[in-house]
C-alpha cells in the first residue's frame, strides 16, 4: 500500500501503474494497495483521480471520501 499527495500539472500528469489498472491525479491525496494476488484498492482522501482497468477501455473518477476495487477488468 502507498499514500500519495501530489498537485496536478497538466504538463506532467502523476499517474501509479499497477497491473490491475492505472490511477492518474488529478490534484488530490489518495492510497492505493495493489498486490499480484489481489485486487486494486484506490481510497481518495480529498481531491480527484481518474482509475483505469488494464486495458484503459474503462474509467472511473473518484472524489473525496470514494472508494474503488477492480480486479483488472
């Protein structure tokens, strides 16, 4: 598991690859928990993230106080 508090930039957009999917900020504190075995966890405790499955064909954006599991899919 990691925390992260990161501001947006435009110019180079802070994203976490995992191999369940991809979380990209959008100017926010959020954890992420993301083990081979298991599935992707993305908790955001204020601001905006984006999270996408593996294969980037489905997103979601998550806001404060929201809550993400994905299996990859």
């Amino acid at each position: 598991m990691a925390h992260f508090e990161v501001a947006p930039n435009k110019e180079a957009p802070f994203s976490v690859v995992t191999q369940k999917g991809t979380v990209t900020v959008l100017g926010t504190g959020f954890d992420v928990s993301a083990y081979s075995a298991g599935k992707l966890q993305v908790i955001v405790n204020h601001g905006k993230v984006k999270v996408e499955n593996q294969n980037k064909d489905h997103n979601t954006i998550l806001t404060k106080g929201m809550m993400v599991e994905s299996d990859g899919n």
